[in-house]
C-alpha cells in the first residue's frame, strides 16, 4: 500500500542543511496496524505528514496504492487525500463554531456528497460510536474523549483505507486512552482499516501488529510482525 525509498526531508539555513527525516525505507502492507516510535524532534510527525500527503519529501519517491505521489502535482495529492486518508490528532482540531453532527459531517461537504446521504452516513457515525446524544452539542461541551471519538468519527465518515493519528491519545486519561485504542484495534481487524499513530506510549504502541522506532529522523529499527 505505502512504499518510501530513500526519502529525505530537510531545511536549509544559510550554508547548513538540516534534516528532519533522512534516507527512510518503509513498506507498509494494506492491513497493517504500525506504530511509529521515537523521542521528540524524532521526525515522526513529519513522517506522517509525508504519508498523508501534508507534506513534501524534498528527496526520493513515495508510491502510495502503487501510484507515485513524488510525480503528482498539488490537485491530484489532494484527491488523493480526501479519498482515501484520515486523520485523527492529539489536539482534536474540531472546528469550535460547529455542533458534533456538523463537524463528522465536514469531510462529506468537501466531497460534495447529497444531502440525503450525508444524513444517512452521519447518522451511522453518531450511532456506531454512541454519541447520538452529543450530536447538537459544540466541542466545548464535550470531555477530551468525547471529543476524540468525534475526531474519530470524522476520519472514517469517508471510508477511508488508512488511518493516520497523530497522538491520537496524548490528551486523555487511561480509560479513554484505552476506548480510543479499543476503536482502532477493531477498525482494523474487523474493517481491515490500515492504521498507523504516532506515540510515546509503549502500552498505546502494543495495540498495533508492529513498531518502527526513529531517532534522528532515521528509522533505528523496523520491527517484524510479532508471531502469533
């Protein structure tokens, strides 16, 4: 499904070249559930911005469902996006203005989806997570996991292939920590939702099939499925 070759991301200062991400590999299966790891200013946010088409490598190639993003102009890595990515982050980004039915609702304005359909898809959203109750209320109204289930539901209004998350946990408490990673962990073995978060969790990164660990902006290590 995703394949980077040699992928470098840097910035230039005057004479000084510096890199966030140098020389990644990755494959990553459609299917899988990977969790990257490393210690802040790692690259791992950066990485993920590449895979979901937020952001430029400044070198090498990245196929992504064997079409080469590295070639595609601006318009085309947009559609790309909306039709096949979503993207849960740590700091929720709901739009405040908007009531919880409104913002799971965003991603299929942007599609231009009918009424009639937006309605029926929203509507199985509010269900599938529990949040029937909450659909009239603003994102102030709500706790931090609430608010992340909301999130959730936002991403995968669309069906989307692959699910990135960006500490998707980092602003809640255990339990719901747990409820969110419950959610993904069943996404992907039941919906066979590729997934792939960012942590600092050792116990949120045990939830998926495998760990690419960064330092440096380089992948240290590249962690096999673990046997079943």
């Amino acid at each position: 499904m995703i394949k980077l070759r040699n992928i470098d991301r840097y910035i230039d200062k005057r004479l000084q070249r510096n890199f966030i991400l140098k020389g990644i590999d990755l494959d990553i299966t459609e299917g899988d559930f990977v969790s990257i790891m490393g210690p802040s200013g790692a690259g791992k946010s950066t990485l993920l911005n590449i895979i979901g088409f937020l952001d430029d490598a400044n070198e090498g190639e990245y196929y992504f469902l064997d079409e080469p993003v590295h070639s595609l102009n601006e318009k085309q890595k947009s559609e790309f996006h909306r039709s096949y990515i979503g993207f849960v982050f740590q700091a929720y980004h709901l739009i405040d203005e908007l009531t919880v039915y409104e913002n799971i609702e965003m991603p299929l304005l942007y599609r231009k989806v009918k009424g009639s359909q937006r309605k029926s898809m929203v509507a199985d959203m509010l269900d599938r997570f529990n949040i029937v109750a909450k659909k009239d209320l603003f994102p102030n109204q709500l706790s931090g996991g609430q608010q992340q289930l909301v999130g959730v539901a936002r991403a995968l209004i669309g069906s989307p292939k692959l699910i990135l998350a960006d500490e998707p946990t980092g602003n809640l408490h255990s339990d719901q920590s747990k409820e969110i990673m419950e959610t993904f962990k069943k996404l992907n073995k039941e919906d066979g939702v590729t997934i792939i978060q960012v942590t600092h969790s050792d116990e949120m990164a045990s939830y998926g099939d495998r760990i690419i660990n960064l330092q440096d902006g380089a992948v240290t290590e590249n962690n096999p499925y673990e046997e079943e």
